[in-house]
C-alpha cells in the first residue's frame, strides 16, 4: 500500500480487540517500550469526536486523517525549557527542532498519562505539574510530501530526573532560557524548527504562560 493510497480505520470496539498504545511493555531498565507497529492512533472529525483508530505505522502519508495528538513544554526547576531535535529517520519533519515531547493518546488514553509514556519512553523523564496552555490547538503541516492534521493540546510542565534520549526518536537535546529559545527560531531557517512549536511558542507567550525565571 503507497502512503497516498486510501486507509480503512479499525473502529474502536470493532470484532477483534485491536492493539493499544498504553499495553507498551516495560524494559530492564524501566523505560517503556512503545514499537510504532504496536500504537493506535485516534482519528477524530472535526468537532474531535473519536470515529476509529489506526496503526500509527499507517496514519502518515500524503492524506493523512485528523488525529488526537499532544505537544508538552517541560521546564526544569530553573525554568528553562528542554527542546529536542528530532532524530533523522522520523517518519514527520525529521531532523528539525522542537519542544520537548509530541505523541499521541492512545484509545482510552488520557494526555497527562500519555505525555508521562512518551517523556519516559523518548527521554527516560518524569513529569511533574502538568497543566494545559493552549487546549484548542489545531494544526496541518506538510514537510517531504508527508502531512501532519492534528488536535494538539498544548500543555506545560517540569521534568524530573536527567535526559537519557532514545535515539530513534530524539538526536539532540538542549535547555534554553525562554529568550534564547525564541532568539533562535526567529534567527534560524524555517526547516530549523518544527512548524507547530514556532506557533505554539508564540500562543504560549501570548497567554502569558511562560514560567516565571525562564
């Protein structure tokens, strides 16, 4: 099947119970293991209503339907925001920088469960004082040919503990002051950084969110 080519949603509840992203396994050293193949994806209509899920390993192509997903700013003790780069065989916007973590809730899933699975999984993070920013967000992206059509509630929080990045999600990582951060997706190159973090970085301002010291 080409990435353009129709998909058929597996309903939730259908014949068959399907795969879901929270029943990831758990390694030996206490970092969930999320295999792409394993995670569901909620579609949704336009109002956000859930009408099915998908494998993630077949949600992004050309047409890709909306789905539920999540961007979380997290700062440490300090206030500076952890921003990471995505790693180069990503599937969408491969090797540009972003904030600290996006995924998708799983179905049945929760955003403040899901965002503590992904920094675990992605980061080997805790996460703490989670709180929504822009819980509205909506977005639609296209970088190589491949589209993003996301919900994506915007939250902030801490992180706890040390980044340990697993590489096939994450190539770098960085903290930043608040002002560098900005400094440096109004100095760099549009492919620089995620489209999504440059608007949601601008909402978050807006709304007068950034944490106190950033």
């Amino acid at each position: 099947m080409g990435r353009g080519d129709a998909l058929s949603p597996v309903r939730v509840g259908a014949a068959g119970e399907p795969l879901r992203a929270p029943e990831a396994a758990v390694g030996d050293d206490g970092r969930v293991v999320a295999p792409v193949a394993r995670e569901l994806i909620v579609l949704v209509d336009d109002d956000g209503t859930e009408i099915g899920t998908l494998p993630k390993s077949l949600v992004h192509h050309g047409e890709t339907p909306l789905h539920r997903a999540f961007s979380a700013y997290l700062f440490d003790e300090a206030g500076r925001l952890l921003v990471t780069r995505r790693a180069e065989d990503k599937a969408t916007f491969p090797g540009m920088w972003t904030n600290t973590v996006c995924g998708h809730p799983g179905p049945g899933e929760d955003d403040p469960t899901a965002i503590a699975r992904r920094a675990r999984y992605e980061l080997g993070l805790g996460v703490a004082d989670l709180r929504p920013a822009v819980p509205s967000y909506r977005y639609r992206a296209v970088f190589r040919g491949v589209v993003e059509n996301e919900i994506c509630p915007v939250w902030i929080g801490r992180f706890t503990g040390t980044p340990a990045p697993e590489p096939t999600e994450v190539g770098e990582w960085e903290v930043l002051d608040w002002a560098e951060f900005r400094a440096r997706q109004e100095a760099q190159l549009d492919d620089a950084w995620s489209p999504w973090c440059r608007e949601q970085a601008r909402l978050i301002e807006a709304a007068g969110l950034v944490p106190t010291g950033a």
